[in-house]
C-alpha cells in the first residue's frame, strides 16, 4: 500500500505540476481518463512516470486528484 501525501503536501505538488511539466493538472487528469484502463493507483502511477517521464510525487499527486475527483461524481 502506497503511502499518503499529507492534503497539504497534495495541494503543494498540484500547484506544481503546470510549471514543472508544461500542462495544466486538468489535462493531465483528462489523460488518465482517457489512458489504459488500469484498476490499481501504482498501476496508474507507473504508467504515467514512464509513458510521459513524470517524477513519482507528481503521477501519484495526478492519480490521486483523479480518484479524489471521480469519488466526489459518484457522490452527486
């Protein structure tokens, strides 16, 4: 089991991504959307790191928002 970012931390490294990658965190949650239909978060995590050469915090923290979010959907 993977450990968790404090949401400190998660808020942190999300604000990161855009200046550390050249993409908005929104297109990056659009592209698990649409990537390969991977059920496990390391399974997603790792998928990312080498299809698109991301650092580990910053796939973990877009794996994370993307569950965060498809979480609240389900709510509604």
């Amino acid at each position: 089991m993977s450990q968790l970012f404090s949401e400190e931390t998660h808020r942190n490294l999300l604000a990161r991504i855009p200046h550390c990658t050249g993409r908005e965190v929104t297109d990056w949650l659009r592209t698990v959307e649409e990537g390969p239909a991977l059920v496990r978060f390391e399974e997603k995590v790792s998928w990312l790191r080498h299809e698109y050469d991301l650092a580990y915090g910053h796939a973990k923290a877009i794996v994370h928002e993307y569950d965060l979010r498809r979480a609240a959907r389900k709510l509604l």
